[in-house]
C-alpha cells in the first residue's frame, strides 16, 4: 500500500497536513475516487490517526483513502468556525489537485465522526467565504458522506450550541439547517443510546434530506454509545459499519461489488 503526506493549508504559522493511502495496485494514469476522513473531538483535540483501520480498508478496496488534519481549540485556540473553514480547504486541495494525487474530482466522499462528521457534513451544506489564496471556481463539497455519529444539529437542541455563537450564529455551521436540494447521498451511524446525538436528531435529517430528493440512510445500532464504531472500542461494531459503509460505496459506484472471500484488516 503507497502512503504519501502532502501539506493543504498554511494559516498563521499552523501547517496543515493530508496524510493519503493508494491502492496497492495504484497506476498515475488511472483516476480514484477518494474518501477523506476528519477525526472527531469536540473541536477541541483529537488525532489525525483515529480513522486510520478504515483509510487502510479502503484504499485496499480501491480508493485513494485521505486523513486530515485541521486546526482544533487545545492545540491551536480556534473555534469550529475555523475547523470549518480548514475542512473546505482540505476538499478543496484536493479536487484542485486531482489530478498530480490521482484522484477522480467527481468522486470525492467526505467521512468522519461526531464533530469530525460535522466538518463532513457542513463542507457538503453550508456557505462560506473562500480562505485567502484558495479559489471560488472550485468546489469544497463532497460528492458523498459517510457519516459516524456526527454532530448535525447546532441549534438550541443540538450539540456545540453557546460555543457557535448561539441564536446569532449556529444557521451558518449547522448542517440540519442548511439541507438544500443538491446535498450530496448520505449515510450516518449511530447508536441508540448515544448520549450526544438523539437519534430523533438523525431522523430529522434524513427526513429533511428525502424532502429535498436527496438519498439518506440510517443505520442504527442498539445499545450502543458514542464512539462505537472505533475498532479499539468494539471490533464488531467497527466491522459492522465498515461493512455498511462499504456497501453504500459499492451503490455509489465508487467501489467494485466484494469478491466473496473476506478481507482482513490490518
């Protein structure tokens, strides 16, 4: 498997990082579709490595599989507003780029979990005003989510609420209330008894995303708490929602139908 690093954004001396998995057989004439994952962490800390057992799965399968880092408050004092804005430009980069990373611009999946998901999920709804050097003409938003227990509601019943500003700001970061005809397809993990996000919450956004004619899957697990999806937490549920996830891919056409022999994690 080709792993290479590739540096996205400069903004007050913070150097901003992609870490991308190929697939074994990667040729540079032969475009992938991309998957990028942002970790989770409240926007307040987190690791760049979280989701890296999927990234390694499915660049096995065959995508170019992207980890990204963005700024977060413990490290660099920044708000969600700014990791936000860095999610944007990570997608961004990469459709810039698409081409010298052997990416298809057209196929470009965004993925992360709980605030990670966020950043997924408002690069694919919100507006915003482009970071300085970046340009307008190309397109921050992925073309697909795969998202794990994310936070998409920022309102007064929601998650992060006083922390984007409250009644005067959360419209602008909250992905329930920016669903427009266009969002991309969607499918979201969570787990019944997940004390941040109710699933009444998820239920609400798919409702929302079919109301607008755009595809939304939610995948319930029961029992289940915050983080469940992670292998160190739960190798079965970490298996359960690859496999999910997986499958919603293959529908998408951004991956090949499994062979049926099982392939192994490393």
């Amino acid at each position: 498997m080709v792993f290479k690093e590739v540096n996205y954004k400069e903004i007050d001396s913070v150097l901003l990082t992609l870490r991308l998995y190929y697939p074994p057989s990667a040729e540079k004439d032969e475009p992938y579709p991309a998957i990028i994952f942002f970790f989770g962490g409240g926007w307040r800390g987190g690791a760049i490595t979280q989701f890296t057992p999927q990234a390694r799965h499915f660049a096995r399968r065959g995508m170019v599989a992207v980890l990204a880092d963005y700024r977060v408050e413990s490290r660099h004092g920044t708000t969600p507003f700014d990791a936000v804005r860095d999610a944007r430009s990570a997608i961004r980069f990469l459709r810039q780029h698409a081409a010298p990373l052997g990416i298809d611009p057209d196929r470009i999946a965004g993925s992360g979990g709980s605030a990670g998901g966020h950043l997924a999920a408002a690069a694919a709804t919100i507006e915003s005003e482009v970071e300085p050097g970046e340009s307008r003409k190309i397109s921050p938003r992925p073309n697909a989510l795969v998202l794990f227990n994310p936070v998409i509601d920022n309102g007064p019943e929601g998650y992060g609420y006083e922390r984007v500003g409250g009644e005067a700001r959360f419209r602008e970061i909250s992905p329930l209330h920016n669903i427009r005809p266009g969002t991309p397809p969607t499918i979201i993990f969570l787990g019944t008894e997940d004390s941040l996000i109710p699933v009444k919450t998820a239920e609400s956004y798919c409702q929302k995303m079919k109301l607008v004619g755009s595809r939304c899957e939610l995948k319930l697990y029961e029992g289940r708490g915050h983080g469940f999806f992670n292998r160190n937490r739960s190798p079965e549920h970490y298996r359960q929602t690859l496999d999910a996830a997986d499958r919603f891919l293959v529908s998408l056409g951004y991956l090949p139908v499994k062979s049926s022999s099982r392939q192994r994690d490393q």
